[in-house]
C-alpha cells in the first residue's frame, strides 16, 4: 500500500514538474528613454527585435534601455519590478484564458504612482506603452515573452 502511494506521488511530481518546465515562458521587462539626438548611439541589442515598431509609434532616433528586469513564468502568477534611478515598472502577472498573462502595471517615479493599468501580454502582441515626457525625451515601457 505504501509503495503504490510513493510510485503515486513520485508520478505526479514528474508529471508536474514535464508541466511546469513545458509551460514557463520569460518576460523580458524594461524602462526605456527615448530622444532625439544630433549623433544617435545605435540601437541597443535588446531592442532590435522592436526597432519597427518603436520607429513607427514613436518619432526618435534614440532609445536607451534605462532599466530591465527578466522574469520566468513558472504558474502564471508572479510579480516583478524593472527599475531605473527614477522610475520603477511593477508588474503582476495572472495566466489569462489562452497563452497569454493579464497584466497589473503600476508605473512609480520616487513612491509616486504615476501610471497604474491592466493589459494583456501574449507572444504575439509584445507591450509598448508610451510613458511621461522626461527632459527632452520620453519614457517608453516594454513587455515582451521571449
């Protein structure tokens, strides 16, 4: 009786953790400024997979990643933060119907919330969501699944 309940147990576990390690996905998080500048750094690694859709919503020629974060989804509920000196994206994940998350953002600047909305993440539709006006730039945040 009792081995018949450990080869049980020992099954589930397997089973679970072939589930789990199938089923998580990273989310790739980050704070980026974006500006206008007479010599443009070139776009940086990361963003290169964007730079279409950055030039088509956003008229710069700039963009620097100011803050990130990667985040492995394991259940579908987790919480993260992608932070920079000023700013900080906190983020809290529930597995929607389908592949994709539905999305808490908050957007703090120094303990103050500036921004606080919910939003769908899938591979398909990475987030791109213009943020505040910051010196002579702009604060863009990105989510992607990668």
């Amino acid at each position: 009786m009792h081995r018949a309940l450990l080869c049980s147990v020992a099954a589930l576990l397997v089973a679970f953790t072939l589930t789990t390690a199938q089923g998580a996905e990273t989310v790739w998080s980050a704070l980026v400024m974006a500006n206008n500048r007479a010599e443009p750094t070139p776009i940086p690694a990361e963003l290169e997979k964007l730079r279409g859709t950055l030039k088509r919503f956003f008229n710069y020629n700039q963009y620097e990643v100011i803050g990130q974060s990667r985040q492995t989804l394991t259940t579908g509920n987790e919480s993260w933060q992608a932070a920079s000196k000023y700013f900080s994206l906190q983020v809290n994940a529930k597995r929607a119907l389908g592949s994709g998350y539905q999305l808490n953002l908050q957007l703090v600047q120094e303990q103050k919330i500036l921004l606080e909305t919910e939003a769908n993440l899938s591979k398909s539709s990475p987030l791109v969501i213009r943020g505040p006006l910051v010196g002579d730039g702009q604060l863009v945040l990105l989510l992607v699944i990668e």
